[in-house]
C-alpha cells in the first residue's frame, strides 16, 4: 500500500467500489460499439440536484461544448450531467442525446412556469479516434441517450467501453478508468478515458508512470515486468486527448471546484509523459455534490479561530484529486484489450498476470 501524503501517520482507502460512482448522487453509464467498423462510444456522468460544476482545460486542441458556462464569474451553477465522447467534433452530438433525456424527465435549469420548461446543463468532451474505426462511424445523439439509459451508482466498467472504445494512449490501446479514495469525511472519485500523445508506460521496462500511486494493491500486479516492449506498431498518432471528471461529495462553490479540476491535471501529467501538448486536448470537468460541508462553520474557515481553515482542507481535496485521477488512468490502460491492431498492456508485458 502505498503511504497516504494527504494524512501524516494514517493510510489513505479507496471507496467501497474504488469507482467515481462512491461519491454519492454520481451516476455513471456507457454505450459503445465495437467491431463491425466500429471502434468509438460515449460515457455519461450523471450528477444530483445542486451539483456544481467546473472545467479545466490544459491541452492546445480541446474539443468541448458548455464550457464556458462554468467559468467561475458566469450565470450558471449548477450542472446535471457531463457527456465525454469519441468522435473527435462530431462526437459532440451525444450531448444531444443527454439533454433529450434528461429533459424527458423535467431535469434542468428552470426557465418557465411548468415543471417540462428547463434546459439541461450538460458540459461535454470529446477525444480523437476516428483512426481506429471506420471514419463514419462516430457517436451521435444515440449513444448520448443510451449512456444515460444506462447509468447506475454502482461497479462503473473499465477499458474499451464509452468513450474508452477508441482510445489510444501512445504505443498502446487506451480505455476508461475509475478511482475514489476517502480524505477525512469526504470521497473524492475519478473517472478518466484515457487517449494521450504521450505514453502512460516506460516502455523499456513496463512500468505505468503513476504505478506508485496505487492505493492497497488494486492495480492487481504482484510485480511490475522489467522488460522493453516488444512488436508495437510503428509511431502513434498525434491527434489524442485525455478528458475526465472528478467528484467530490464536499460543498464547494465553482471556483474552489475548479481548483480540484486543476489539481487532477497534475495526476493526469504524473500518469502520462508527455502530456497537455498541442495535439491533446486534455480536459477534466469538477463535480461538487454539495452533500457536506467543507467546514464545520463559518469560524472554521479562519485558522486564528482554531478551524483547520477552509483553504487547508480544499487543499487537502486538491492533493487526492491529483492522485485519484492519475490511479484511475493506470486502471484505464490496465483494463483495455487490443482493439483495431492496437496492442493491450496485457498482451504487450503477458508476464504481470504470472508474476
């Protein structure tokens, strides 16, 4: 287990699923297709009644929609779901498909008199994987819908499923990944697809980037392999993207969220190498659920009153969104199979199953 640098003398745990969806009032579901010409899907991260929002964007070729709605100093709070899809633009149109459902059961910012008159706020992201499948074949306002229809609070899926079908990380197939980890009385979570330029492996030995990251031997390798990859395709791509979201039960307001959105690039550049380049797009949404307080009172917030300080335990919050999101990465590229010629971590370094 690896020491807890967020609490001196006491080991960090993940959740009781170690999933985003240990954070209560999240939601997760995926739809995809794989096979056929297909290689690309759409996951749905559903959130609560007064769940706030905010968006951090690092890479130079981003490809989001209702982003700039969260920018701390905007109308907008509130956010009630987030749409991450392959597709690379034309993957934006599941969104299309999250607000239709959730605007089928009156979900949204109320604009009207009658209980039906609201606007879903749905913040999106999509990654670059057009190459894997065939060209025409990319998600729509269907898979949108059907992520949603899908969605649970329980086991999220990992590796080649939403919008992890298609990823690639470097030289090696990508997926989807998810983490949690408690920090006092919170839960903080992650979800990620990963779909990175950089490469999340030391090719010459096996090793993942943010392997030492790993919380009470949940990453299932009794010992990493010592040995350089072997017959991986020739060069990568540079059109990529890593995209996410972090959730965290503690009630915060939009900038503070976005601190923890910042924070989880630092897990997202730990895991990859390199990574935010020009050709990702790497963009992670924050989720506050709003559930608990940060402090206990107002006086709290003031560390000449005895209170820990509001600050001290966001920063606290900031620590585990950086290292959640960098363990749920290394589930992503643990969990995926090869796809389109894409060669697997597990089929690249078999021997981490046997030792």
């Amino acid at each position: 287990m690896t020491a807890d640098r967020m609490t001196t003398g006491r080991p960090a745990q993940p959740g009781p699923g170690n999933a985003i969806t240990d954070v209560p009032g999240i939601r997760v579901g995926h739809y995809e297709r794989l096979g056929d010409g297909w290689a690309s899907g759409t996951t749905v991260v559903l959130a609560g009644d007064g769940t706030v929002g905010a968006v951090d964007s690092r890479g130079g070729a981003p490809g989001t929609r209702e982003t700039d709605l969260l920018v701390p100093e905007n109308l907008v709070r509130q956010v009630h779901a987030v749409c991450l899809s392959g597709g690379s633009a034309y993957g934006l149109a599941a969104a299309d498909g999250v607000l239709r459902w959730l605007a089928e059961r009156s979900v949204g910012l109320p604009v009207g008199q009658q209980p039906h008159e609201v606007v879903p706020i749905v913040p999106a992201a999509v990654l670059f994987d057009l190459p894997v499948g065939d060209w025409g074949n990319r998600p729509d306002a269907d898979f949108g819908y059907a992520a949603c229809a899908a969605a649970g609070d329980g086991p999220v899926a990992e590796g080649c499923v939403g919008a992890g079908a298609g990823a690639r990380v470097g030289s090696l197939k990508g997926g989807l990944g998810t983490a949690s980890v408690r920090v006092d009385e919170f839960t903080v979570g992650a979800l990620a697809a990963v779909n990175a330029a950089g490469e999340a492996v030391d090719l010459s030995t096996g090793r993942p980037y943010a392997a030492d990251a790993e919380l009470a031997g949940e990453f299932g390798v009794a010992k990493w392999p010592a040995a350089p990859a072997q017959g991986l395709p020739n060069g990568g791509t540079e059109l990529n993207t890593t995209i996410g979201v972090l959730a965290v039960d503690a009630r915060l307001d939009k900038a503070e969220c976005r601190r923890l959105a910042v924070a989880a690039q630092d897990g997202l550049a730990r895991a990859v190498r390199p990574a935010h380049t020009m050709f990702d797009g790497d963009t992670v949404f924050a989720l506050a659920t709003g559930r608990q307080p940060l402090t206990d009172d107002e006086r709290a917030a003031d560390p000449r009153f005895g209170g820990p300080g509001r600050a001290a335990r966001l920063d606290r919050l900031c620590t585990a969104a950086a290292e959640v999101f960098a363990r749920a990465m290394v589930h992503g590229v643990l969990a995926a199979h090869g796809v389109a010629g894409l060669p697997a971590y597990r089929e690249v370094w078999p021997a981490v199953d046997a030792l």
